[in-house]
C-alpha cells in the first residue's frame, strides 16, 4: 500500500484547483472557486455556486450532496477509481515519487501488552 507521507506529499504537491478546473468551470470567488458540481444526482448540480474548491485548504465541498476532501477523494469520485490509483495519477502529475509500504501492521512482537504481565 501507498505510504501515508507519500500521500501528504500529494495532497501537498496537488492544486487541487486546477485538477478539478479540468472537469468543472471553476469561478473565482473571494479565495475560493465556485462551479457546477460534477456528481451525479447532486441537488445542486445545476447551481453556479452548489460546488466550493478552497485552494488554500486543499478541499472541496458541496452544498447538494455528500461529496467532499482533498484532490486524492476528488479523483477518487470523479473518475471511480481506488485510493493508489487516484495517488499514482496526482503523483505523476506533481512529481511526487510514490513510497508502498508492505500492506500489514507492525510485527507481532511489537504488540502492545504482550509481555506486559511478564515484567516486574
Ligand atoms: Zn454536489
């Protein structure tokens, strides 16, 4: 699995502005984007202003619907696909060198509390 400095590093990377500015019209508005929301069966998906980008926060959100995160969930939504691939495509496109690390916890010995009742 992805590691989860790789995925800071992505999210810290990302303009999530302009990643999402190529599926929605995006206008300005303060600091922040307003546009259509792109999700199907959204309430507001015919409203100007239903879908909020805020660039500085790196997050979107919508009034008419659920959906709302970072770039990673947004690609995620919008293109259907999982966590790692939303992160390999941002990560090609930032220049972020993806870190995997094995899929499992931290070794059995480490367990907390195992010898616990064993120790003076
Ligand atoms: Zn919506």
């Amino acid at each position: 699995m992805i590691s989860a400095d790789t995925i800071e590093a992505v999210r810290a990377a990302t303009d999530i502005a302009a990643v999402i500015g190529e599926h929605v019209r995006l206008t300005p508005r303060g600091r922040s984007y307003v546009g259509r929301c792109p999700f199907n069966g959204c309430e507001e998906a015919g409203e100007v202003t239903g879908f909020h980008v805020n660039p500085e926060r790196g997050f979107y959100h919508c009034f008419g619907c659920p959906e709302a995160g970072s770039a990673i969930d947004f690609v995620m939504q919008h293109d259907r696909v999982t966590l790692g691939e939303a992160v390999h495509a941002l990560a090609a496109r930032a220049g972020v060198t993806v870190v995997t690390v094995p899929p499992y916890g931290p070794p059995a010995w480490r367990k907390f509390g195992r010898h616990s009742g064993s120790r003076p």
